[in-house]
C-alpha cells in the first residue's frame, strides 16, 4: 500500500473518532429528547456499520399516535423510506426485516431495512428502523441484536421524561402484580413467599424478607427464593432484629440513609449490610388499622443501591399488603385465640379513652340485664289453640241413596228442623207401590180362603200378608227420613254435599256435623317441655286468627293423655272453656293460646327453656 492511501486512510479514522467522539458529547449533554434520540441513532449507526438511512418513532406525549423525532442523516430526501417496516414492526410489536427487491427472502445480495420495536412495561412506546447495506444474514442478526440492545437507551429515556402521572399509574400497576402474588395462595406461609420472590425480581434485590410481630417479637413468615429456612439462621436473625429496630421507630429505615431523609437509628441494618455483604438495606412496617403487624426488609446486591422509585414502590407495597397480611393472620388464628382477641379488643375499647358508644351500649346492656334478673313477670305457657263446639252432633245417612238436594253446607246457620240435606225418594215411592199391590194382592187371597173355609191357605196368607205391611212400614219409614234436619239451633262445622248431587251413600256414613253457637271450648296443644306447668282452674287468653286486635279469656277445665305429634314436636291436649259466649266465635278459628302459670323472674322466663334443653342434651350426650 502506498504511503498516500496510507494518509488517507489516516485521514478518514481520524475523521471517523472525531464524529464518534462529537456523537458521544451530543449524547451525554443531550438536554431534550430529540438531541437525546438524535445523537444516540447517530451512535448506533456507527456501531452496526453501513447504515444508509435511520429513523426513531416515538409515541406523542399523552396520546396514542406514533411521530418521527430523529433521522439519520438529520435532513433525508425521503422521509418516508421506512415507513413500511417501522409500521410492521408496530403492528407486530417484534422485530422485522425486510429485503428490498429481493426475488426471495433470504437473498444476500440487496439491501435490507431492520425495524425493532420499544416497549416499555410491556406497552408500545416506539419503534426503531435502520437501512443496511447488503450483507450476510448472520450479520443481518448480529445488526438486530445490536439495534435491540442499544434501545434500551431510548427506555431509559422514556422512563425519565415519563409524566407523572405515567410514572403513578406504572407504580400503581407494579405494586398491584405484586399484592395479586399475595393474594394467589391461601395461607400466608405460601402466598407470603410467592409475594417476596416476586417483589425481590422485580426489585433487583437479592432477598427480601416478611416477618410479622408477634408478642412484641418479630417472626420470620417468608424469605424469598426459599421455599424453606432456618429461622434460627445468623442472617436471619440480624433481619429480625432490623424489623424490630423500623417497628420501634414507627418508620421507614435503610442504609445507607438516604440524602433527604429523617435521621433515623440504623444500627441492625448496618450490622445486616455488614453481615450479608448487601450493597443497601431498607426495612418497611407493615400497618393495619393503625397498627404496626409486620415489616418486609429488602437487600441489594453489593455494589448496588436503593434508588428512590425503588424506595417509594417498596413503601407503596409495604402499605398496600399491610391489610392483607393482617387478614392472613387473622385467618389462621384457633377460635379459641380468635374469641380471646375479640374480647380483649372489646375491653380496651370499653375502658379506653373515646369509643363512647361501647360504653353507652356496655351500660344499657348491665342495666337491661339487672332488671331481668330483678323484676318479676307472669310467666305464660304458648299453645297452638282451636274453637270445637262443647257438643258436636254427626248426622249420618239414614238410609243408602243418592243425593238429591243440599242446601246447606259447612259454614252455614242453621235453626232446629231446618233441612240441611235430601235424598233421592223415587225408588222407596216405586217401592211402597209396589209393596201396595202386593198388600191387595194378599188380602183378596185372604178372603178367598176364608170363603172357601181353608184355614191352612187363610194361616198363610195371612203370615204373607204381615210380611207386606212390615215392609210398607218400612219404607214409609225410610220415606220420613230422606230429608236431614238440623238438630238445634247451631253451624255446621263440616260437610259439604252440593258437590255431590247425585252421588250414591252407604247407610251410617257421616255427611254433616253440627256444632252450637252459644257452647264453646278451646282445645290447646301444649308442648311437652310445658306440659308439667299446666294445672286445672288456670286462666289465660286466646287470640284468634280472624280477629288478632281481640282476645278472650278462659279457663282450663281439663288436662288430658291425648298425644299428638307434629312438625317433630311431642304435644299434649288441654281443654279449656271460655269465660263468657262471644258471638263472632265460630268452631273451627284457630289461633294462639297463652296460659298464665304464677309470677316468675324475667330472666327466667327468657330462659327457662334453653337451659331445659341443655339439660336434657348434657343428660344425653354425658355417660
């Protein structure tokens, strides 16, 4: 080579260092975003080599649309060349090539045009796109992993000129991933390791570890990367211990402390640091209710610090998960420790300063409780009651028939002698016809044999002849009897033939039933666990249905064997007979009646039959 293409040369690497060296200063004194990008295409285009045209999209501050903010070379002819593989890439959201005119896709000898996405978070935030010379496809791959890794210059600065309210709204979704880690398992031992696993990879922190108080200590619940510990472990411990030291300070501690933060005592996390060769340690309280419940303590690798977003999403977890532990715990507490700790809350509430309405509803409750355990109440036994007429008359069907007319039918009034049912008479009619024409029949023979002085025929005939008149009377009889009457004066309570015209009944079946209107008694259905409290001569009061706004007095009269079992009680009847006749009273109102016993003490009667019932249970249940 000659010693001219030997300075040319020269000439033409000084000339490359001095734009590199110029791209660099541009870089690192870049006071917006456009000089930011357009120095750093500039420093990308040297590194990839043969790079004829360069664009950044970048997405518009506070809207969803994509603009260019930096060309390589700055003034293009055609600022358009790229847009096809740029756009592809954002629609793909990866990495695309293209080669141009290329006649098939992996042809070596054109160029080629790289677009590769940047994202941020995992939301679209721009796009890169380069024109490269023609060249192998290995170095078509080794110019896309450069261009890749050198966008993560561009995130850096999307990060640092984020809005704040991008910066809140990404912090709040980071911290929320990791509160959904928390919340994934049930029992704290499980989700609380998940949680410090994912807060650790999200923070670049090499341990992060959750310890909850318990009686004024601070136990190790969850360490992170560790399925599995030893709570009696040294580092362990000296996190423990760096809990307590934040706990006791009621604050937020790390060290190195931080430059504007208060002066807080950080001896433990010194000592951790120290002990585990972490590059920072911060330690977080975690509070619910006003309560501090826990800490979580976050360890950086050596030669790494805790920046401040770092700080301030560790603080947002802390205060976020705080509630969420406490519920874990209080998950996992025996009812036994559960009960303890309400009662306990519940007292400190009632002799503590404030809280006025325990206090106010403690008293009322002592002052309701001393006056039913000191006034006196009369004590009444409930029972399910019915209205039964004292005398009840069944008519019966005097004869086997069909029904011919009902007029009358359960509910209704009746007076004494009035026909309340008929049956059909066209047979007993055609009957007694015909038994007539027998009688005649007889009686013509009887003479017959009189004048003709037989006495054997005369004796039979005669015998045949009082067999007809028996008959005859019979259905004469049976005749007087087709109409059912009303005994005296009264309502019937059952029976109801106007459904049934027509229909055929045998002899002796119960059709109607018949109750007085001025001669009640009340059937009570006592509960057996009351049955022993009911006495002959007691008084007490029956509302019925019908009429709930009236009551009306009784007195028992009769207390009986007779069991009934219902709705899977044992019950036992009481009669009882109304103080005086009310006229709206009819036999069959049901309703409730209460049966007064003697004076008792409130308490009790509130009581009474809970304890029963525990007696009996104990009874059963003890050997």
């Amino acid at each position: 080579m000659s010693s001219a293409e030997h300075e040319i040369r020269a000439v033409a690497d000084l000339s490359a260092r001095r734009a590199r060296d110029q791209a660099w200063r541009q870089f690192s004194q870049a006071r917006s975003a456009e000089e930011f990008c357009s120095s750093w295409l500039g420093i990308q285009c040297q590194l990839i080599g043969g790079v004829s045209d360069g664009v950044v999209v970048l997405q518009k501050p506070g809207g969803s649309g994509f603009v260019p903010v930096a060309f390589h070379p700055e003034n293009p002819s055609d600022r358009g060349k790229l847009a096809e593989v740029t756009e592809r890439a954002l629609k793909e959201r990866q990495g695309v090539v293209l080669r141009l005119g290329a006649a098939a896709a992996n042809d070596e000898a054109v160029r080629c045009q790289l677009a590769s996405p940047v994202q941020l978070d995992g939301e679209l935030r721009g796009v890169v796109g380069l024109e490269l010379e023609a060249r192998p496809e290995p170095q078509v791959r080794l110019a896309m992993r450069e261009l890749q890794w050198g966008s993560g210059w561009l995130e850096v600065l999307l990060r640092r000129h984020a809005a704040p309210q991008d910066v809140a709204r990404l912090r709040l979704k980071l911290a929320l991933d990791l509160v959904s880690a928390l919340l994934e398992h049930e029992g704290l031992t499980d989700s609380g390791a998940a949680f410090v696993t994912e807060l650790a990879t999200r923070t670049g922190c090499d341990r992060v570890t959750l310890g909850v108080l318990e009686r004024g200590r601070v136990r190790v619940r969850a360490v992170s990367h560790s399925g599995q510990f030893d709570k009696r472990a040294n580092l362990l411990q000296f996190a423990a211990e760096a809990m307590e030291e934040a706990i006791d300070q009621k604050a937020a501690v790390s060290f190195p402390p931080a430059q504007d933060g208060a002066r807080l005592v950080a001896r433990a996390h010194e000592l951790l640091q120290r002990e585990a060769g972490a590059g920072a340690v911060a330690t977080f309280p975690l509070e619910s209710g006003g309560k501090v419940i826990g800490a979580l303590t976050l360890e950086r690798p050596a030669g790494f610090q805790l920046d401040a977003p770092t700080l301030e999403l560790a603080e947002a977890v802390a205060a976020v998960c705080g509630p969420i532990v406490a519920l874990k715990l209080t998950g996992e507490r025996s009812l036994g420790t559960h009960a303890l700790a309400l009662a306990t809350s519940f007292w400190k509430k009632l002799v503590g300063p404030r809280h006025a309405l325990y206090k106010l509803v403690a008293a009322a409750t002592v002052l309701l409780a001393l006056f039913f355990a000191l006034v006196d109440g009369t004590y009444r036994v409930s029972a399910d009651a019915a209205i039964e007429g004292e005398t009840q008359r069944a008519i019966t069907a005097p004869i086997a028939g069909f029904v011919k007319e009902a007029p009358r039918r359960a509910g209704d009034t009746v007076k004494k002698g009035d026909v309340i049912g008929r049956f059909d008479d066209r047979d007993l009619r055609l009957d007694r016809v015909r038994l007539s024409s027998q009688q005649g029949q007889y009686s013509k023979q009887y003479r017959e044999a009189m004048a003709k002085h037989d006495r054997p025929q005369a004796a039979i005939v005669t015998a045949q002849l009082e067999q007809v008149e028996a008959q005859i009377a019979l259905v004469d009889e049976q005749l007087a009897r087709v109409e059912m009457v009303a005994p005296f004066d009264g309502v019937i309570v059952s029976g109801d033939l106007s459904q049934r015209l027509g229909a055929p009944v045998e002899r002796g079946q119960v059709l109607f039933e018949v109750a007085p209107l001025d001669d009640f008694r009340i059937a009570l259905q006592v509960d057996e666990h009351d049955f022993a409290q009911v006495l002959p001569g007691q008084r007490g009061e029956i509302v019925v249905s019908s009429m709930p706004y009236q009551s009306f007095a009784f007195t028992v009269t009769k207390i009986t064997a007779v069991n009934n079992a219902k709705d899977g009680a044992n019950r036992f009847r009481v009669e009882a007979r109304l103080d005086a006749k009310p006229e709206r009273l009819r036999p069959g109102m049901e309703g409730v009646g209460k049966i007064e016993v003697d004076e008792r003490r409130l308490i009790w009667i509130w009581t009474h039959s809970l304890v029963d019932r525990l007696r009996l249970w104990l009874w059963h249940a003890l050997p």
